[in-house]
C-alpha cells in the first residue's frame, strides 16, 4: 500500500477537473482501518463533502442479466442486432459505435480474437470493466494500486475464466497481474450492481471504481451518504449529520436495516473484516432491536438478542428472565413470521398483506425486527407504484405509519440524513398535507352547513312570530324566499299537478 501522502497526490490528479481548491477532506490515519477520509472542517448535515469520478466503469453483466446494453453509454438497446459489427464482442449503440472509448474497447477485444464476436457473453461484457484499466495513464494505475485489495484465493477466477472466451488472450505477465489487481479493488472498493447498500444511498446498476470513495471506510451507522449525477455518474457524497473537523468520514457496505449477526457475515466474508462499530458492539443496536425476537418462555414478555460473538450462529439471551436459546431455536420463530409474511406478499393482494401486519404480525415477532422493517419497505414502494387493491385511505395511512415507523427506528440507531429518510419524510409531508387539506374542506363544509342551519332557525323564529300576530301574507312571502334553504311548504308538498297536454285537449 502506497503512503497516505502520495495517494493524496494522485487523488487531486484524478479529481482535478472539479477544481476544488479548498477540499473539506484529506487523507489521514484512520482508527477503524489504517488510513481514510478525514474532514478538514466542520461539515453541516447536508453539505457536499466532495465529489468523484469513476476511473473504471462498465456494465455489470451477471448471467442473470439482459446483456443488450451499449458498452459505452449503457443505455439498454433493442433485442436484436446491438453485437458490435467490427467483431470485438461488445454490444454497442450505432452513436457510440463512432466514439473514441470504443474504438479503444474494440481494438483491445479484437486483438485477443471474441471466440464468438457476435454473441453476446456476460464474461467479456463483464471483463470490459477490468481490461479498461490497461490502457489507463501511469499515475491512474498507480491510483489502482493505492487502494485495498483483498487478494483471496478467488481474485484471480474471473480472468482465467475471460482467457477461455479469446482465441488470443494476453500472456504478458504484467498485463494479468494488473488484471488481478482490478479484480481484487473492485471487489473490496467498487460498485457490482449490488443492493447490499440501497437502503441509504442511490442504487448503482453497473460495475465501477470511484478512488476517492474507495479509501474511506465503513459504519454501520455512517455519518455521509451518496448519489449520483444520472448523465456523468459522477458521484456525490453529502454529510448525513453534523461531522466536527478532524473527524473521519464513513460510508456503510451494508443495508442499515440488516441485523448485527446478517451485517457480521457479509463484513466478513465479502470484505474479509469484522466491524466493531459501536452498533456492532450492542446487542440491542442502541435500542432498535433490529434483530431482537420474543422470549420462548410464554410467561416472559422480554426480547431476545444474539451474542456479540462474531460467529455466525451466536446463541441468544432473553433481556428479562436471561434465559438462553440457540440460534436454531431463535431462527425457527423468525422464519415462520418471515414465511407468512412472505406469502401474503405473493398472494397478489397489498390489502391482505398491510391487514397481517398491522393486526397479526406482532405476535410472532416485534415490529422492531428486520423481517418486518422489509416489508413495510416493500409495502411503501409498491403503494409509490400504485394502491392495487387497497382503499384511498388505507393506502394513505398505511403510507403515513410506516414511514413514521421506520424513521422512528432510524432515530434509534441515530441515522442522520440519506435517500431513504428524505423519501420516508416526503411520504410523511404529502399525507400530512392531504389531511390538512382535507380537514379544511371538512371544516369549511361544516361551516356552511351551521351557516344554513342558523339561518333556517331565525326563518322559523319568524314564521312563528308572523303566524302568531296574523300576518298570515308576510310569513308566506318570507317562507318563499327561504325555500332554498329550508324544507319545502305545506304549500308547495300539496300544490295540485299540472294535466297532461293530452287532458287539456
């Protein structure tokens, strides 16, 4: 690993074009992991800390993916005929066919010979990403040096496997060691297309690098957050909470809304570390109880929390009668809420699921538990698409509540700012405007009504006071003019019905 002063150097290379010259970070000692990403001022919640560039980006391509997408400007393409044509194997819009990126892609491709140029492959298509990197300058690929890799048993996979698809395929040992290399940042610091960080940050469909990002480290309860710009994928970090000067600013690997024993496993076996956040640390994730469960004891009401233990099957510890339970035992229970709850997901009826949680589901597992955190998640996107089966106003509280819900566990945890509280908060704004509104025209229409009302009686006073001296001509005059308002007149009820033209005749 490169010293702290010359990855500096080569970060104000690479983010150069954005001419910040007064940066509110620097690169310094870390007490998580090292070195990281450290403010340099007092940074206010919501202020840009820096923004980032990708030195590599491509498409994700996974096998399970429709791989008929532009290499270049990835925008998806029609079904048939989007195969490169000069044979490089790549799939590529008829614009950027006449760009110089791929006119670089295309002659590195067709200079190891596609075995089968006009099929599309998710292994080349996947591999673009990695051999972008050999054409780079050589303080870019000092940069990819710069930052951690985790070099398994298994980084060195996925170029043996690309080397099986061209005839000619590199041999230089240098050109593959940087290969590997790739392979190894991006897999610890770089975008796959994952949603294991959705919850916080903007989702990332593609396959990229962003240097600076890729030296900061991970909190389970980070203090920035980021998006990106849709036309440049530049990427944009913003300070989640108020971050004092000298402190050092994180990003999450994980989902906020994942249990500490789920955030352990993948920390561990996708970025090979053990967290020890202060999140991690308690077993009750300050008061959230994300992965808390009921007591097995019918006769205690007490929450059930795993071990701090690291290992993937912790046993578990009532917080009331202390009773002990094994992870088996504890899983049973989360499983069958989580079964049930599933299957009113798939039953095609959003009503019959919002129905189970709000009226059965706590009594298989606490409203706090992940399980069911996901699937207010769940019902809150799908009432964004539509109400499907559910009332007006069942769709409107049920948008009010949970989004209410979960932001109260978001305080618990002590989440500052990110995508998923300002889509929770505007859900929570529009409702609660909806009611205002509503009960305005409520209020107004009830107004009105005891307008008419008061005016009806004082017409009645009237009548009665007229009728009571004999003034039997004005009261008729007064009741004809307040028929509009009031019941109709005796009068009126029994007045004789015109004959039909026929009759008259």
């Amino acid at each position: 690993m490169i010293c702290p002063k010359r990855t500096s150097e080569l970060l104000d290379l690479h983010l150069a074009p954005f001419k910040d010259k007064d940066p509110a970070w620097e690169i310094g000692i870390s007490k998580i992991a090292g070195r990281g990403v450290v403010a340099t001022r007092h940074l206010k919640r919501g202020e840009i800390i820096f923004r980032d560039s990708p030195l590599l980006i491509g498409l994700a391509a996974h096998e399970e993916d429709s791989l008929n997408a532009c290499s270049v400007c990835m925008i998806l393409l029609p079904d048939t005929r989007f195969m490169c044509r000069q044979g490089c194997g790549l799939p590529v819009c008829s614009l950027c066919a006449k760009k110089k990126q791929h006119k670089t892609d295309c002659d590195l491709f067709r200079s190891w010979g596609p075995n089968e140029p006009e099929v599309a492959n998710s292994v080349i298509i996947r591999l673009l990403c990695v051999a972008r990197a050999i054409n780079l300058n050589k303080d870019q690929r000092d940069l990819i040096y710069c930052l951690q890799a985790n070099l398994d048993n298994n980084h060195r996979t996925e170029v043996r496997n690309a080397a099986k698809c061209f005839k000619k395929f590199p041999t230089d040992k240098k050109v593959i060691e940087m290969m590997n290399r790739t392979v190894a940042v991006l897999r610890t610091n770089g975008f796959d297309k994952t949603t294991d960080r959705t919850n916080d940050n903007q989702e990332f469909n593609y396959r990229a690098l962003y240097p600076l990002f890729g030296v900061m480290n991970h909190d389970c309860i980070p203090n920035s957050y980021y998006t990106f710009e849709e036309k440049t994928n530049n990427m944009i970090v913003r300070a989640a909470v108020d971050i004092p000067e000298g402190f050092e600013i994180t990003t999450t690997y994980t989902k906020l809304f994942t249990g500490n024993i789920a955030r352990h496993l993948f920390l561990k076996m996708k970025k090979n570390f053990t967290c020890k956040c202060p999140r991690c640390s308690d077993p009750t994730e300050k008061g959230a109880y994300i992965s808390g469960l009921y007591c097995r004891d019918t006769s205690c009401n007490g929450l059930v929390v795993p071990e701090i233990t690291g290992l993937p099957h912790p046993n578990w510890n009532c917080l009331e009668c202390k009773q002990k339970s094994t992870h088996a035992q504890m899983m049973k229970s989360q499983d069958f809420a989580s079964g049930a709850i599933n299957a009113k997901n798939n039953s095609n009826s959003l009503r019959t699921l919002i129905q189970y949680l709000n009226e059965k589901s706590d009594q298989f597992i606490p409203d706090s538990n992940h399980v069911i955190i996901d699937a207010k998640l769940t019902v809150l996107q799908r009432l964004n698409q539509s109400r499907e089966d559910c009332s007006e106003e069942l769709a409107a509280n049920t948008r009010l509540r949970y989004s209410r819900d979960i932001m109260q566990i978001m305080d618990k945890l002590g989440m500052g700012d990110s995508l998923v509280r300002t889509q929770l908060e505007e859900q929570v704004r529009k409702e609660e405007e909806r009611r205002a509104i509503k009960q305005a025209a409520e209020a107004e229409k009830q107004r009105k009504l005891a307008e008419l009302q008061e005016k009806a009686a004082e017409a009645d006073k009237l009548l009665a006071a007229l009728a009571a001296n004999g003034d039997e001509t004005a009261a008729a005059i007064i009741a004809a003019e307040t028929a509009p308002t009031c019941a109709p007149t005796a009068a009126a009820a029994t007045a004789p019905t015109p004959a039909p033209a026929a009759e008259l005749a």
